[in-house]
C-alpha cells in the first residue's frame, strides 16, 4: 500500500471511528504507519475506547464485556480492561484483562512507541497520537494475533470519569 500523509492518516482514521465498518487490516496499517508515535508520560490519564473493525475475531466481544477503556494512573499503576458493572459504575475487570498492566517504551515496526503491557498474559498494546486527545491502538502478542491479523482500537481522553472508580 501506498504510504500516507499524516493528514490523510488522521482524516481516514476519524472516518473509519465513525463509520464502524470493517477495514483491510492493511488500511488501518497505513494510518498506523503515518501517526507519530507517543510518549507514557503523554498518554497518562483516564480513556474511553472502541473498536477499530477488521475482521478480527475479537470485533465486537469488547461491547459485550461492557468495556469502557483505560486508566493509565502512571508507569505501573494501568487498569487495562475498565468496564461498568449493571449499576453503569466503572471498575478494573481484572477478570477479564488476567490482571493489570504497566506501562514501557516499547519497539514495534521499527518505532518505539508508549505500550501498555499486560501482567497476565502475552499481549503488548502499542499506542501512537491521532491527536491531542485521540490515540490508536494495536493489539499484539502470542494470544491476540489471529490468523496474522492484529486486532485495532482507539482511545479517547475521559476526563469527565476521572474521579470514578479506581483503586
């Protein structure tokens, strides 16, 4: 595929969040590649996220798990799977996510970029900036790729849930 603008990256990205239609992984690779990478110190916080729909058989189990987003508190202070109970109360789904995570500058596809590593079980999530307040996700590890398919998400800042929940 032909490399893109930045531009083009970040408009292609807000299409793909707001259609929801299934992307070519490569497409999505595209966007990846043109989207600068991020630092931890820059992603801490609280985020909201979805999916980034490829054809991975995770599409859509997030949904169901009533998945919120992140909290990324500091380094190694990360709430990987924050979702909401019945009451729509958020909480760390340590269940779900095998535990919590950390947070470490992390090589992938020849970049190093902030990561988010899960204690529980082989999965690494890379992050670049989409913009001040948006970041796209890839999900990479042992368990996550799927018939050499990554599966992709973004995350929004949720500075309006950050005093719910925690720890």
């Amino acid at each position: 595929m032909t490399p893109i603008t930045s531009s083009e990256a970040v408009a292609g990205f807000f299409e793909r969040v707001a259609s929801q239609q299934i992307s070519e992984p490569a497409e999505l690779d595209a966007i990846w590649a043109a989207l600068p990478v991020v630092t931890v110190d820059e992603i801490l916080g609280d985020w909201r996220g979805g999916e980034l729909p490829s054809g991975h058989p995770m599409d859509g189990q997030l949904e169901k798990v009533g998945w919120h987003g992140k909290w990324f508190r500091s380094w190694y202070d990360v709430a990987p799977m924050v979702c909401r109970d019945a009451d729509g109360k958020l909480y760390s789904n340590t269940e779900i996510g095998k535990g919590e995570a950390s947070l470490w500058p992390v090589g992938f596809r020849g970049e190093v970029t902030a990561s988010m590593v899960y204690d529980g079980q082989p999965v690494i999530d890379h992050f670049k900036r989409v913009d001040e307040n948006t970041l796209m996700g890839i999900m990479n590890g042992k368990t996550s790729l799927v018939r050499d398919r990554h599966f992709y998400f973004y995350l929004q800042r949720d500075d309006d849930h950050a005093d719910e929940g925690g720890k």
